[in-house]
C-alpha cells in the first residue's frame, strides 16, 4: 500500500466489488443481447382474437388452444418473420405480426373459420329460390348462377392436404389440387360417382366446393369418370377463376384446417416502421438531454457529491437497460417514454441522502463528510424505501390490469425503480467510499457538497414558513381546483381515446399540415359526418370513427391525401365494443385498486390519518390531471392511463417523505427542541414541510427536465404523455404541502386519542447515532 494512502473500510470494498461485477454484467448483457422492440417501435399488425361459444361446442381454454395452433399453422404460411402467437385468458389470443402493414389480409386469413365442404348439385335454381328440403341451400356458383345444393357429403376435416399449382403446360392458370384421407378418398368417390350418372351438361353432373358459404368452385365431372365409379386414388383438383393469390389463400385454408370454434376480431392495431423510428429517435434525445440537464443540475447543487449521482445515473441507465433485456422485455412506445422518465426519477434516492448529510452537518450532529454521509444514508432509508414501495405498487397495477403497450410500461417503470435504488444505495455509497466517505474527508466539506446548505435551505430558513397556520384555507383552494376540474369533465367532457370507447383510429402523416376544421369538413362531406379529427402541426391527422371498414380507410387517406399534399397511414387500431367497454371497466379497477393499495400500505406504515390524508391528496391528483385534459380536449386513452397511475405514484412519494419526516420529528422530539410531542402539531408539521421542500424542489428539477425534453421533441403519443406528467408533476408537488399535509393536521384534531407516532420498523423512536457508530 502506498505512504499515506487510507484503507477502505470492509463495507466499502463489498460495495466496489458488487457495484463492478453488476456493471460488468450489465454491459456484457446490453452488447450481446438487442433488445424486443413492440410493435409500436419496429412497425407492424398486432390483432387480438377472441373465441366464441357455438351450438356443439364451448370457447374455453382447450378449444382456445386448438385454435390457436390452427391460427400459427395459417400465419406461417402468411411468410411473416418472427410472428408471436399467445393466449391471453381463457378464450382470446394476441398474434402479432412484425411489419405486416395490411391488417385486412392478417384478419381475413385469420378470421375465417374455414369450414371447407362438398355438395351434390341438384340442379339450378330460381334466383329467389330458397332450399326446400332439410339440408339443402341455395347458393349461387362462382359465376353468380345460384345452384341448389344437397347435404354436404364430406368435410375438410377428411382434407390430409392441398397445394397452390400453376398450370404450365395448358396455360389453364392456378388450380389447388386436394388430398383426401381414407375415409374423405371413399366419400369422394361416392359422391362423384353419382354425378358422374348424368349426363353432360347437365348441372348435376357438378359437384359444389363450399367455403364459408361460399362456392369456390364447382367443376363437373369429367366424361372420362365411370358413373357409379367417381374419382379414386384421394387426389382431386379444384379449378376456378383464381389468381396466384387466391389459389394460395385456398391452399393455406385447407392446410390450415377447420377452427375449432368461430373467432372474431375484437382488437387491431397496425403501426408504421416510420413512426416508431422517429419515437426511438425523440425517446433518445429526450432522455439524452434531459440526463445531461439532470446531471449538471445535481453537480452543481451538489458539487462533488452532485457528480457521483450523475456517475451512478450512467450506471443506472445501464443496469435497467441491461435488466430488461436480459428478461426478454418488450419495449413499447410507453415504456420507452418511461425508460427516459426514470432517468429523471433515479436522482431522487441520492437528494434524499444528500439532502439528510446536509442536515446533519448543518446541525453539528456529524462534524466530517463520512460521518454525515453515513448518517444520510441510514436516516433517509425509510423514506427512499417507501417511496419506491409506492411506486412498484403502481407498476405492479399497470402490469397487471392493463394490456398492450402499457403494459410494458408497467414493467419498464418496475425495473427502473429497482434500478435506481441499487444505483442509489450502492453505486453511489461505493462512489462516495473511494472519494469522500474516508477519514480525513471533514477538510474537503465545502467542496463535497455537505457543508453547503443550499438556496432553497437557506431561504426557507431564513424566511421560516408557517404554511400550516392556514391549513383550512389551503383545503378550501384544494377542493376549488377540484371543482374546477370536475367542470371540465362535465361541460368539456372526455375525449375518450379508441381503447375505451371501442371503433377504428387511423392516424397519417401529411406533407403539409391540415386543421382540424378543414379535415372534418372534407369527411363529412365524403361520408363520414361523424368522424373526431385530431391534428398536430407537425403534419399528423388522427380519424376515429366508431365503425370503419377497409373500403372506408382507403376512402378516408384518399381525401387526406387531397388535403395534405400526400398522406402516409402511420397507425391503425381498431377496438370492438366489447373490447373498449372491458377496459374501461379495467382502467376504472386499476385507479380503484390503486386508491387501495397504497391506502393498505400507508395505514401500515404510518397511522390512519396520515394514509388517509395522502391518499384523499392523490385521489385530488387524479381528478385534477383528468380534468386539465378535459379542459385541453386532449384524449384520454391507454397511455394516459399509464401517465395517470405514475402520478399517483409520484405524488404518494412527496407525501411519503413529508410524513416520514413528520413522523421522525413527532417520534424523536427534534423539532420540538424537547421531549415528543411536546410542540403542535401544526409547527411539527411545518417544520417536515421546511426540511423537505429542497429534496423535492432538486428531484422535481430531474423529472422537469426530461420530460420538457420529451413534449418538445416526442411528438403525437410522447407529447401527450410527458404533458400528463407535467401537469401531474407539478400538481402533485403542490398537493404533499398543501392537500395531503393540511388534511393530517385537520385529522389530527380528531385523533388526539392516538398514541404519539411511531415508526413501525422501531427506527423512529430512536435517537440518531453520534458520529462515533455513524463512522462505523
């Protein structure tokens, strides 16, 4: 060891050590494995199917599994790279189809049930004809003649195969030759046996090839074919006006068999490679500018210390990247725009604990930087503990009751949460042990960061704020933004995005931009009166109407076209009734749920009044952001969804640290200057509020910065979610001082029977550790 060099503590090694081999890791998983981008990102159809019950048999579980192999069977044949097939509960399956850009052929091949059967031709019939006996129908011939046909005398279940063939040598065009098993070789001989009795010309020589109630083909009989005889050796051929494509459509229908039981189409979503680019592009600049920001804020609150966290949020960005991958997750548009929002949010752990060894350095309680940095570190454990338990609720909720591309959110914002407190509590604590966190460091305080109170401290304490003396009225200007929120819902009313109020969504990208007035004059005037019309200056049309077929769209992006100079269908989703009311049942459940939860988790971690009171502060939180995009007419749709549920996760946080504060200086006396609880409550309570606020002001400043990054360059679906965010941010913030804290002191009044609070781990009760354990 060199002179005078100082040993690191055993502690600090174990740190460096565990800190260097996740990195290694990381960076080895994040080079040697790409990532599994949706298809909102790399482009292409996602289409969820839901079974349906019929007369003989029921859409459950097993019938969905049979269906769903038949499905894989026929999507193979599409020539599609790496489709993905799923079953998602009981009787629905999700296929998607990686740059499949025409969902109408997807959902045409997919979506019919293929019921393939032969039928005797009893003769012509009239055109209003209908069958007389039972078994019979009239159905007209692939010349639109109508033929009545008998009973179906085989199936294509009796169908071993069938082949797409290009008649060379005739010039005769496309035919598909059919391979009958035992039983289907017999039936067929039998039944071209006796059409083959008639007599040339005749229309019951013919036998009917029916698919879906509809004849393909329905050739006669050759002359050559004995009468009585038929058709022997189990091969046929099915001739007809077909092109390559509906030969190879047939071919891969027979093939792919009979569906066990009907599927219908209940959700589409098809999104251009185009636009996903341009959100990976807007996501990396965002999330590169907004750390950038990030980073030079905290260096420069925080000086030294301020650049270990921005070290540790490099290694932060790594980890969680490297985690998702290695965990096969899909990365989506939301959970792209999440990615880049935690980077923001990681900081948070690391103000907490810089923002404590400030504290205690201020206050004499620790004399050198590793005596205050430990004491940080051990004091705001309870708060980066809660904090991120709160929000792991929320993601838990997102993954589990939303679907699609939230859903991937929920799991990006998981793993970032994890992430940042590894970051936080590990990387950074190692970072500090080589650097500041050794004997000696009290001759470097000013320049670590720790000796340096702060503007927003030392405002604050030289001003000495009593917010709480007017806790009525900041409860009476909370329930006005409520009201005013609530009049937003109900004289604005809620622009329901496709995924709730079920219908087709088509967005386009024009050359040049179109207003919305303009665009819903020009469809109205094409048909579709009642078309929403959403544009953006960049260019971007959004068309919802609540029923649309394919022949419509085209009809729809021909009138855009005109408008705009040219027009590029960029995204696609069509949502059935079913469909959009399920999830606005399930949007409704998760906002409950989250209520809940996180009311459960906070009674148990603190006392009821202070669970109650954060949880009545992000209900307000809720209301309010919901109520802005209902004044702003902006949608409220799945990713609002996910913005909505990170609100209330970000905003539970700030309350979180206020009452973990609170409950300290109740438990402890500290503020008090005395015994516990000999000061009101309200003055404790202040006081949490004083000694917070600069930890909240630095972490809103993180969080700030990416996604004013994101609104400005994400464009479409990014700006819409870092705008929730925004106004969740800032509300949220607002609600924990003056929503959440004046309703516990208000409960507080009616509590007085309560037992002085308490930590429930047993930490609170406790006197801080003097500097000798604190070196430890």
């Amino acid at each position: 060891m060199p002179v005078g060099a100082v040993p690191l503590s055993r502690a600090t090694r174990v740190r460096c050590a565990l800190s260097l081999l996740v990195l290694v890791l990381s960076a080895v998983v994040a080079v040697a494995i790409p990532p599994r981008l949706g298809l909102d990102l790399r482009g292409g159809t996602q289409i969820v199917l839901e079974t349906r019950d019929t007369e003989d048999a029921r859409a459950d579980a097993t019938a969905t599994d049979r269906t769903l192999e038949v499905l894989r069977q026929r999507v193979d044949a599409l020539g599609v790279a790496e489709p993905t097939l799923t079953r998602s509960g009981e009787n629905r399956i999700i296929v998607e189809l990686p740059g499949l850009q025409d969902p109408a052929e997807a959902a045409d091949v997919l979506g019919r049930t293929a019921q393939l059967t032969f039928h005797p031709v009893l003769g012509a019939a009239a055109p209003d004809e209908e069958g007389n006996e039972e078994g019979e129908r009239v159905l007209p011939d692939e010349d639109g003649r109508p033929l009545r046909l008998g009973p179906a005398e085989l199936t294509g279940a009796q169908v071993s195969g069938a082949e797409a063939l290009l008649d060379t040598q005739r010039a005769a065009g496309w035919y598909v030759t059919v391979d009958f098993d035992g039983r289907g070789e017999a039936a067929w001989a039998a039944a071209t046996g006796r059409a083959a009795c008639a007599a040339p010309g005749d229309p019951t020589r013919r036998v009917a090839i029916v698919l879906d109630d509809e004849v393909i083909s329905s050739p006669s009989v050759a002359p050559s074919v004995t009468c009585g005889t038929g058709i022997t050796g189990g091969t046929t051929q099915i001739s007809g006006d077909f092109t390559a494509d509906d030969a190879r459509e047939l071919e891969l229908l027979v093939n792919g068999g009979a569906l066990p039981v009907p599927v219908e189409t209940v959700e589409q979503r098809t999104v251009g490679p185009t636009l996903g680019e341009r959100a990976i592009e807007a996501s990396a600049w965002a999330a590169l500018i907004g750390a950038a920001l990030t980073s030079l804020f905290i260096v420069v609150v925080y000086r030294l210390l301020g650049l270990l966290a921005a070290c540790a949020l490099a290694c932060y960005a790594l980890i969680s990247y490297a985690a998702l991958v290695a965990l096969g997750a899909t990365l989506t548009l939301p959970g792209l725009a999440g990615f880049a929002l935690a980077i923001g949010m990681a900081v948070d752990a690391n103000v907490l604990v810089f923002e404590r060894a400030r504290e205690e350095y201020g206050a004499r309680r620790a004399t050198t930087v590793r005596t205050a940095l430990a004491a940080g570190f051990r004091r705001a454990f309870s708060a980066i503990a809660d904090t991120n338990v709160t929000t792991l609720i929320a993601a838990a909720l997102l993954f589990l009751l939303a679907s699609g591309p939230v859903r991937g959110f929920g799991v990006t914002l998981g793993i970032g949460v994890l992430a940042s407190m590894f970051s936080a509590l590990v990387i950074t604590r190692a970072l500090a042990g080589l650097t500041v966190d050794r004997p000696g460091g009290g001759r470097r305080a000013a320049g670590s960061g720790v000796a340096v109170p702060g503007r927003v401290r030392t405002w604050l304490e030289r001003r000495g704020p009593r917010p709480m003396r007017r806790h009525r009225l900041w409860l009476a200007l909370s329930a006005v933004a409520v009201a005013l929120a609530a009049c937003g819902i109900g004289v604005r009313g809620l622009e329901l995005g496709v995924e709730f109020t079920g219908g087709r969504m088509v967005e386009y990208a024009t050359e040049r931009p179109v207003g919305a007035e303009e665009a819903r004059d020009a469809l109205a005037d094409a048909g579709f009166p009642g078309a929403v019309v959403q544009t953006t200056e960049e260019g971007e049309v959004a068309v919802r109407v609540q029923e649309l077929s394919n022949e419509e769209e085209a009809e729809v992006g021909r009138v855009l076209d005109g408008l705009g100079d040219g027009a590029e269908k960029v995204r696609d989703e069509m949502i059935g009734p079913s469909m959009g009311a399920e999830l606005r049942t399930a949007a409704l459940l998760a906002l409950g749920a989250a209520l809940a939860v996180q009311l459960a988790y906070l009674a148990f971690r603190f006392r009821w009044t202070y669970a109650t009171a954060a949880v009545v502060s992000l209900a307000q939180d809720a209301v309010i952001l919901v109520g802005a995009f209902a004044w702003l007419g902006r949608p409220v749709d799945g990713v609002f969804l996910a913005a909505l549920l990170t609100v209330i996760g970000y905003s539970v946080n700030d309350s979180v640290v206020v009452f973990d504060r609170l409950r300290e200086l109740r438990a402890t006396g500290e503020g008090a200057g005395g015994g516990a609880g000999r000061r009101p409550f309200a003055e404790d309570a202040d006081a949490a509020i004083v000694q917070t606020v600069p930890r909240t002001v630095n972490t809103g400043m993180g969080a700030l910065f990416i996604l004013s990054a994101l609104a400005l360059l994400g464009g479409g679906t990014l700006t819409d979610f870092a705008l929730a965010l925004l106004i969740g941010l800032v509300v949220g913030t607002a609600s924990s001082v003056f929503t959440a804290t004046p309703l516990a002191v208000a409960l507080h009044g009616g509590a007085r029977g309560q037992k002085p609070d308490r930590d429930r781990e047993g930490d609170g009760g406790r006197e801080p550790e003097r500097e000798r354990s604190a070196a430890r």
